[in-house]
C-alpha cells in the first residue's frame, strides 16, 4: 500500500514537471510573437484543459483514477523543480530553434518575393 504511493507520489512529481514544460510551450509562443489579449485568453484556456487532461490520465494510469492531496503536492513539486532546474536551458532551446525555423521562413518568402517580381518584370519588358 505504501510503495504504491510513493510510486503515485514520485509519478506526480513527473507529471508535474510536464505541466511545467506545456506551460513553458506557451510562454514561448507568447514571447516570439505579438499575441492579442484574445489569443492570450485562448491559450490560457487551452492549457487548463490540457492540464485537466494530464492530470486525470494520469490518476487513471497510476492510481485507478482517485485524486489525493499528496498528487498535487507532487504535481506543484515536479514544476517547481522544472521551473529552477530546466526552463531557462529548454527556453533557451526551442527559442534558438523557433528562431532557425522562423530565419528559414523569412529567406524563403523573401526569395519567393524576389522571383515574382523578377517573372513580372521580364513578362511585362516581353509584352512591351
């Protein structure tokens, strides 16, 4: 009975960290870019019903769906521990990354851009 708590403890602890990093995914859409309050409103609600999900799956998966008190002591455990220990390095990551993709995004329409107006101009010095 005891191992099998400190197995739901230890698994919420997990699961807490996980929460910590989908909330960091958010953080980081909200920081590249310019996010209207609207947009705000819609992740934020997005975010609770993903945390809901995880959190009952989670209960289902390691403790036949009962939620205790010692869970969610393990769940705000697991993302303080994500928030001190990871956060800045996995911001730090997947911002260089989103940056890269974003870079590769830029060049590619401005290189497209570049092509049109050169198709346009050589079809409209063929028509003249």
């Amino acid at each position: 009975m005891i191992s099998n708590q400190v197995y739901v403890f230890l698994w919420s602890i997990l699961v807490g960290g996980v929460l910590a990093l989908v909330f960091d995914f958010f953080r980081l859409l909200r920081r590249k870019g310019n996010t209207k309050n609207y947009i705000v409103y819609l992740e934020d609600i997005l975010y609770w019903i993903i945390v809901a999900i995880i959190i009952v799956a989670s209960a289902f998966i390691t403790n036949d769906g009962e939620l205790r008190g010692y869970m969610f002591i393990g769940y705000i455990i697991g993302a303080i521990f994500y928030l001190i220990l990871f956060s800045n390095l996995i911001l730090k990551f997947f911002g260089t990354i989103l940056d890269f993709i974003e870079n590769i995004f830029k060049n590619t329409w401005a290189f497209m851009i570049k092509i049109a107006k050169k198709i346009k101009i050589e079809k409209k010095n063929a028509n003249s």
